[in-house]
C-alpha cells in the first residue's frame, strides 16, 4: 500500500475515532452535570435540616402521635375511678359554694322566699350522699360514644390551632416546594423515587462514555506501537493524539472528581408509642469538578484562597493545554519555528512544572483522608437500643473526572515521550521524521 493511501486511511480512522472521543467527551460532561444537579437538589430535600432537625417535620409527627392517641383513648378501670372522685370533688364544691351563698344575708321578698324554699324542702345532707352517684353518672355519660367522639373533636380541633401556630422559616419549606415542582412531584417519597431512578441512568451513561474515552486512548497508543516504523504517518497521527488529548482534558476538568457524601442512613426510635423514623438525611454532600473548584476560590475574595486557585488553574489547566499546542506547533513548523525559546519550553521542559499529575495524586489523597475522618466520626453516631436505631454512612467516593484525569495525565506523558523519539537524531533515535531537525 502506497504512503499516500496508508495517509488517508490513517485520516479516516483517527479521525473517527477523534470524533468519537469528542462526542463522548461532550456526553460525560452533560451527563455528569445533569447528576450533579440532582444529587445536589437530593442533598437539599433530605437535608437533615428538612428532616431530623425541622421543626415543621417534628410538628407533623407529635401532631399526628397525639391525634392518633386520642383516637385510641380508653379509659381504664383505674382512670374512670379517678375521673369519678374528681368529678364528686367538683360536685361537692358546688354544693358546699349553694350552701355558703344561701346563708348569705338575702335582700328582696323573692329571694329571703327562695332561701325559705330551700331551707325548708331541700336535704343538703342526702344531696351530698348522692354525689358519687351523679359522678359516676356523669362519667358513664362522658363515655357513651357520642360524647366520647365530641370530645375528642374538641381536643383534637385545639391541638390542630396549636399545630398550626408551630411552623419553621417560611422561605425553607417554599424551596422545598420548589423543587418538588421542577422534579413534578407531589412530596418526598415520590420525590427521591424519581430521582434515584435517574441518577441510576445518568450515571451508567456517564461511566459508559468514560470507558470510550479511557478506551480510545488506549487505541492511539495501539496504533503508535503497530506504526512505530511508519515514519511518514507519524505527524498526522501525533496531531490526532494531541488532539483527543485536549477533549479529554476538557471532559477530566468539568465533570466531578471527587464526591463527599455523609449521612443518616436510619434513624428510628419510638416516641409516645409510635415508631418514628429518618431515612436517608444528608448530613453533608458535595461534589465538585477542578473548574467548580477553581470557581469557589476565586468566588471567595481572599487572597490565600484566589492564590490557590490561579496555582491549579496555571498548573491543571493552562500549562497542560500549553504544553499540547506547543507540541503540535513544533512538530508542525520550521526550523525557525522550532527554536523559539518559550516553544521549546513548553514543548519538552514544562513538565516537570505541570503539576496535573501532583494535583491527581492531592485529590486522591483528600479522598483517603476524607474517607478515613468520616468514617471513624459518623462511627460514634451508631447506636442500637430497645428504643433507639441510628445507622450513619460514608457515601464519599472518586468519580469519573478523576479517572478520566488520570488518563489524561498518563496519555500526555506518553505523548512526550513519543515527541521526543520522533524528533531525536537519526543516529541515536531511528524513528525520526524525513524532514525534521532535533530541537
């Protein structure tokens, strides 16, 4: 096959495999926001503010605790006699305030009449005698069902108004509402339904299109091997490489690295006789690409911080980008071209200043570290007793930005290597270019 033709066909493969790599890029990088939005909007609804800490959600549960122990109140045998010496209290001090009032001094013909009548025909002493009768009469009449329901209408209607009168900042529960409007549900079960089944689908597409990228670099690599001697193919596939490397870098800095994850798992205890129960309550969640990252810091205005953010920016970003274009600009230029001092810097030295690598190893070591704090601290929060559940968990975990950085970092390192062996001299590296000079 001609060199013309193997050029072509060349074209043809690493290009589609090119746009390949881009589309799968653009893919991680959509689906991997669209999971970041939702997880972030899950971490808000099961907050443990709206949860284990609300005092709208504690005011539905102790409401509906006692509604539900009015419902079922029955009097016992112990109760209804202490109900029954109580209600005779209060008839005897009814009988004992007639009786100081009729002794009192009575002005008018009608009322020294009225005083005279009662005095005369009424028994104070056979009245006493009955009162435990009338008590328990009473008693009896409270218990009838259709008093007893009426009763409970009452008390339940005041503790209702109490309820009501209860409530948390307004502005919470209207994000809460909010959100379960965008979701188009009607409250958290079905809420977190919804969203745990699409996360489970942005995330399968997410890592799906990480292994095509992690994949496709191993594929150029192939190649490089399998066209080691193809001298005149070198060039174009190199621009390829440096290329796909660049939509690789794009896809390692805007989806997530790192995800931190910390909640309650279930939290169930029993209270007045009811089982109360937390499930899933976010303690603390975050997940962040290197450009969310960077954006924080520079959002925050403190020197220490913005300064922090320009070093990862310079080092992650700008010099790995630099460093790709200038390999393709030196492969592709001159002998003049060639000797430009920056472009022979950034080409072959900058390197060992890049500190994307560093920064890979810095993000998994927050990961260790991170994983190995929560863990021992949301340890002490479990706890299991006749009365009380509590199971925390550590949900931190490496995600596929961080993986698709670490190809990245290890594909440009070899892209190096390779630029250096096609650019060496004949006599000490026998795959050099026709046409091309050492730097």
């Amino acid at each position: 096959m001609s060199t013309p033709l193997k050029r072509i066909l060349l074209l043809l493969v690493a290009g589609a495999l090119f746009l390949l790599a881009a589309w799968s890029s653009y893919q991680v990088f959509n689906y991997s926001s669209q999971s970041a939005e939702i997880k972030a909007d899950y971490s808000e609804v099961n907050s443990i503010t709206f949860g284990i800490l609300s005092v709208n959600t504690w005011r539905d549960h102790l409401t509906k605790m006692v509604l539900n122990r009015i419902d079922d109140f029955e009097f016992t045998e112990a109760q209804e006699d202490t109900l029954v010496l109580q209600v005779a209290g209060i008839l005897n001090s009814a009988v004992n305030k007639a009786d100081n009032l009729m002794d009192k001094k009575q002005k008018g013909i009608k009322a020294k009449l009225t005083k005279f009548a009662v005095r005369t025909f009424v028994d104070k002493e056979k009245i006493r005698a009955m009162v435990p009768v009338f008590a328990q009469t009473m008693v009896n009449e409270i218990q009838k069902p259709e008093n007893k329901d009426a009763l409970k209408h009452v008390i339940k209607s005041k503790l209702q108004e109490y309820s009501d009168m209860t409530h948390a900042d307004s502005d919470a529960s209207l994000k809460v509402d909010s959100l379960f409007t965008k979701y188009e549900v009607k409250d958290l079960a079905e809420f977190n339904k919804k969203t745990a089944g699409r996360l489970v689908e942005l995330e399968a597409q997410t890592y799906n299109y990480t292994y095509i990228l992690l994949g496709i670099i191993l594929v150029f690599l192939m190649l490089w091997w399998l066209l080691r001697n193809q001298k005149p193919l070198h060039t174009p596939l190199f621009i390829i490489s440096v290329l796909v490397s660049l939509v690789v870098l794009f896809a390692g800095i805007t989806a997530p690295m790192i995800e931190i994850d910390a909640r309650f798992q279930q939290v169930n205890f029993m209270l007045i006789g009811e089982k109360i129960a937390f499930n899933d309550q976010v303690i603390f969640f975050q997940s962040k690409s290197i450009l969310d990252v960077i954006e924080i810091l520079f959002g925050t205005g403190k020197v220490d911080s913005v300064l922090v953010g320009i070093l990862i920016l310079v080092f992650s970003i700008i010099f790995p980008i630099s460093k790709l274009i200038s390999t393709q600009i030196y492969l592709a230029g001159n002998k003049t071209t060639r000797k430009n001092k920056v472009l022979k810097f950034f080409a072959f030295k900058s390197g060992k200043w890049s500190m994307a690598d560093v920064y890979v190893i810095a993000i998994f070591m927050a990961y260790i570290g991170f994983q190995g704090i929560l863990d021992h601290q949301l340890s002490r929060l479990n706890m299991e007793t006749e009365s009380l559940v509590s199971i925390s968990t550590n949900n931190t975990s490496l995600q596929p930005g961080f993986i698709i950085f670490v190809g990245f970092v290890l594909y440009s390192l070899l892209l190096s290597m390779i630029l250096l062996r096609i650019t060496a001299k004949e006599k000490k590296h026998p795959f050099k270019l026709k046409g091309t000079t050492s730097p």
